[in-house]
C-alpha cells in the first residue's frame, strides 16, 4: 500500500488544500499561523499564495553577497544581535540572567533574524508577538518585547536606527499568579518538612531569617561568617550584605546565629546547607533545585489547601520581606533584600489580595 501524500506538489509552498473541507489555507512561513483561504477555485489559491510568498521573500530575503562587496549592505536584525550581545556583556549581569537572555536572542533570530533591521515595523514585531499572546503564553510575549525593544534601543544609540518599533504595540498584561505564602502556611509546611533531611528544614529557616534568594541559600558558606556577621554576596544583583548573626525575626520565632548553630550540627562541609560530599556534589553543596524540589514535596505532605499556582521556596523570600517590614520598616527591609530600588521592594510586599480600603 503506498504512503499518502500530505502535500500537493503542485501546489505553491505554504498553499495546502483540505480534501475534507475542500478549502485552501496559507501557512505564514514567519508566524506559523494559518490562514483560511476558504472554498476558492485553485486558480484563485494558488494566485494569492504566490503573491503572499512574494512578499514574505521581499521583506526577508538575505542580504545579497553584492551588496556587502558594493558597501551597500544593510544589518539584519541578526547581524544586529550579534553587536547586541556584546553590549549585554558590559553591562555585567549575573550568568545565570545571560543564559536566559541568550535563549530570548535565539528565538528572535529564528523568527526575524533574516530581516533588514531598518525595515521592521511595529507590524511585524506584533506579527512576531502575536503566537505567544494566543497560546497564552503572555510572560513570554513581555519578556521578547522587552528584550527586541531594548535591542532597538540600543540600535538607535548606535545610529542603525531612528526609531523603535517595538515602543507602539502594547505589553502583554501579565497577571500574577503565583499564591503569595502566609506565615501560617510556612509553619505547616515546616513541621512536615520535619519528616525530609534535617538539611532541607534548616534551610526553610535560613531562608526565612535572612529573607536571601534560594540560589544565595545554597552558597551560604562558614566561611562567610566573620565580624559577627554571615557576608553575603548575591549571586543575581551581585549586591553584598553583612547580615548580624544576631538579626532576630520575632513573629517567626527565629534567630540567625541560633540557625547557623543548628546548622554547624548538620553540615559536615563548608556549606550551611548540606547533604554531605557525595558524588554529584565533591564540595557538599545543595543545588539549588534541590531547595525547589524539597518544598514542593513539605508541601505536600502538609496536606493544606492552595489554589492551582501554589506557593514555592522562592516565596519564602517574599513573606520575609513583610514580616520585616513590619517589625522594622521599609528601609531596613530593602537593605536585607538587596533591593537598589523600592519600587521592587514593593513588589515583594504586595500580598496579591484583593482588599478593601478602609475609610
């Protein structure tokens, strides 16, 4: 039995025709959107497909080898990228924030790569948005836009361009979803993470007194203790925080130096943190991940009801910052979070409830 033909070779590229509904559809070979053409005669079809695949080539066919030899050629938004990449460099942000960027540059180079930069419009940003915005997918949406409108930004610096495409379309309205952690919830989920490594239940507590991120957590060494203080230096802002052993959070019932003794009880290596030096870890350090896994599990074993985004380790940081700024204040909880800004110290504050203001 022969194989069945999927495609009409006859047909232009990106044209297909649907026996069942006997109706013509276009693939955007940029967008990867279908669009319906409908019952049209075949004449019509193919008349419009090779108009539409005319265009797409026009607007994104590489740059000619002539024209680079005539000096007449102009940047891609590749090519461009390439020069963007070496800005993100200077300005010095964490490893871990350029593996992230450097996977948003990948799929903007898939998608427009072969584009004039001089040439995008606002449209084909929105174009390029638009799949993300359908599937859903608005955090990725923002975080492309924010990026390309950065990368334009840079570009007009330099003088590749005049104006930037990206500024008129409109951020993808992300909202949060992510269930914010209550003090009472966080003791919950500690007394059942009593029931994991005695490691994981310290560094629930770690994580609650020094209201540091799950990354930080994990690196936190004895060795960074001295003056009286533990020397943290973060490992996302780079920003660096001596924090007294004594630092005390009342309503939680814990104090930094006590931890760190409980710690010392634990930990058969450098790190506050430890399972012990095993094979996947020489040094005896936890993956972060490790820290990640270990909630979700406490968390399940304390039985207690969420809603369908769930609170997790990194949430721990949040519910220290409020827990703070109550016993001490904004200022002191900006510091101890690390925060240049206090508009992102907000942030952390904000309980993501709907309450009413009283009068």
């Amino acid at each position: 039995m022969s194989q069945r033909k999927k495609y009409d070779a006859n047909l232009p590229k990106n044209l297909t025709y649907r026996r069942g509904s006997k109706s013509f559809a276009w693939r955007n070979p940029l967008t990867k959107v279908e669009i319906p053409l409908g019952q049209i005669s075949r004449r019509e079809a193919v008349a419009q497909a090779i108009e539409a695949n005319n265009y797409i080539e026009q607007k994104f066919t590489p740059v000619a080898l002539m024209e680079i030899l005539k000096g007449e050629h102009e940047f891609t938004l590749s090519e461009w990228l390439d020069r963007y990449e070496v800005i993100l460099q200077r300005r010095e942000l964490a490893a871990n924030t350029y593996k992230v960027r450097a996977g948003h540059i990948k799929t903007i180079r898939m998608k427009m790569g072969n584009m004039v930069l001089a040439k995008i419009t606002t449209r084909h940003i929105a174009e390029f948005l638009e799949p993300w915005i359908v599937e859903g997918k608005k955090t990725m949406a923002g975080t492309l836009r924010s990026v390309l409108s950065d990368a334009f930004r840079e570009a007009i610096v330099e003088g590749h361009v005049s104006a930037n495409p990206v500024e008129p379309t409109r951020a993808p309205k992300i909202e949060v979803q992510r269930q914010r952690l209550a003090l009472e919830q966080f003791q919950i989920i500690r007394q059942a993470a009593e029931q994991q490594p005695r490691w994981f239940g310290l560094a629930m507590d770690l994580a609650l007194v020094t209201g540091q991120r799950r990354e930080d957590i994990s690196c936190m060494k004895f060795s960074d203790i001295y003056d009286d203080r533990l020397h943290v230096t973060q490992i996302k802002t780079g920003a660096m925080i001596a924090i007294p052993l004594s630092l005390t959070l009342n309503s939680a019932g814990l104090k930094l130096g006590t931890v760190i003794d409980r710690c010392r009880l634990v930990s058969r290596c450098d790190y506050l943190v430890s399972a012990g030096i095993r094979k996947n870890s020489p040094n005896g350090s936890i993956h972060p991940d490790g820290l990640t896994k270990g909630f979700v599990k406490a968390r399940t074993n304390a039985g207690i009801v969420l809603n369908d985004s769930p609170p997790t380790f990194h949430e721990i940081r949040s519910l220290a910052g409020r827990l703070y700024e109550k016993a001490f204040g904004k200022e002191f909880t900006q510091k101890l979070l690390g925060h240049k800004s206090e508009k992102m110290t907000e942030k952390y504050l904000d309980v993501r409830e709907k309450m009413f203001t009283l009068i």
